[in-house]
C-alpha cells in the first residue's frame, strides 16, 4: 500500500557516473506530455539530495560542485514520439531563458535499452492474454529468452524475475482495490449528501407550503451548496431566503 499512498517525487533510476553524469531515466508504457516538466521535478529534487550527500549548500559564497546532468526516457508503449523532447519547447513555444532536453529511447534493438524494450512489449502482449497471473510472467521470460531479450540475465535469474513480477501484479491489485474503494466511498458519501439536501427541502417546502418544483430545485441546490463545502450558516441562509 506504500506505493499506491506514497506522494513524494521520485523518478525510475537515476544515477552517478564517475561524478560527472547524473543520468535520470524514467521507464514509460503510457506517453506522458508532461515528462520533460517531471524531470525538471526529478533533476531540482536530485541536485538537493546531492548537495546534502556531498557535505555541499547553496547558500555559502563558494560555487557548488554539480554533476552534469542526461536525461532519457525509456518508452515503450506504441505511439509515435520524437526523439528528443524539450522543456523549452513543450511549455514556452521556444522563447524561454531555459531548457532542459530529454533523448527518448523506443527502439527495439540490440542494446541494453534496447532489449529491455522488446521484454517490456512481450510482457504487454502477454498481458493481454493471461492478465495478472503467474502464467503471464513464465511466458513472458520465455518468449524473451527464445528472442535474446535479456536472455543472459533471465537464463541466470528466471525464479527472481518471476517471483518479483508476481510481485508486481499483487502491487497492482491491491492499487486497483484501493481506487475501486476509494471511488465507492465517494459515490456513497454524494448519495448521502444528496439524500440529506433532499429530505432537508423536502420538509422545509412542504413546512411553508411551498411547490413541488419549487422544493426540488431547493433540493438540487442545497444539494449543490454541500458538494461544494460551503458553511452550514449559509446553506441555512438560503433556506430561509427561500421561504420569503
């Protein structure tokens, strides 16, 4: 569940080459529009964790150390995207005084990348076909090993990959549990709040004579009024407005 509750900003893998590279790739199935804005989130948040680890702060007179910074995207979902995107670009029309450029990765090829893709596409066709099951992952490590995706490693570590995406899919139930509840009980809560606003114009009307219509459109609005968070003493104002 502390994935799904979690609010802090955190990208998928980033790291440090020999101090010089600070390297932020962000795996995704879905295109995002907003992905070079998160990275500009992941570089400021990255920068400040590396400022504290390196006994450094930008608030002494002397100029800071700081890594070089890449970014990649890692896609491998099936809409057609550039190659490179652009802070700058995406927000600014170009006319910004800054910008902060991403290489998007989304070739099936003989790389490292590249073949992590290709596992990634298996996997969503797998998927589709055996959903959340142990079956999608066995099949899915299978098919990649015949095509030498990743083969080397998932010859060598077939039961982690498995176990850790059975993982995976209990990670994604219980995400999909939680928004199914959570969507429930605001369903719940609106129907008691309209019930409520109903009930309260209902008496009130029929209190002061007041016409059917006339009381449902006080319900709707009473209704309304409490959906919005308004304060009681105003809800109560309009009611008495109403009577006049």
């Amino acid at each position: 569940m502390e994935s799904v509750l979690a609010h802090t900003i955190y990208n998928d893998l980033g790291f440090i080459v020999k101090d010089r590279f600070v390297l932020l790739v962000e795996a995704q199935s879905k295109w995002n529009d907003n992905m070079s804005l998160r990275m500009l989130f992941y570089l400021a948040e990255t920068y400040r964790r590396y400022l504290d680890d390196t006994k450094q702060s930008e608030h002494y007179p002397k100029k800071v150390k700081l890594p070089v910074p890449d970014f990649y995207v890692v896609y491998t979902g099936d809409k057609k995207v550039p190659e490179e995107i652009s802070l700058n670009d995406d927000y600014f029309g170009g006319k910004a005084n800054i910008d902060l450029k991403v290489k998007i990765l989304k070739e099936v090829n003989t790389t490292l990348y590249g073949q992590y893709i290709g596992f990634c596409k298996i996997f969503d066709e797998q998927f589709r076909i055996h959903k959340n099951s142990i079956r999608c992952a066995e099949e899915t490590v299978r098919i990649c090993i015949d095509r030498n995706y990743l083969s080397e490693y998932l010859k060598n570590h077939m039961k982690e990959v498995i176990t850790m995406m059975a993982r995976l899919f209990d990670e994604e139930t219980i995400r999909a549990s939680y928004e199914m509840a959570a969507r429930e009980q605001e369903r719940i809560r609106f129907e008691e709040i309209k019930a409520e606003g109903r009930a309260e114009g209902i008496e009130e009307g029929k209190a002061e004579g007041i016409k059917e219509g006339e009381i449902q459109n006080i319900s709707k609005t009473i209704s309304f009024m409490r959906e919005q968070g308004l304060p009681e003493e105003m809800i109560q104002l309009y009611i008495a407005k109403s009577k006049e």
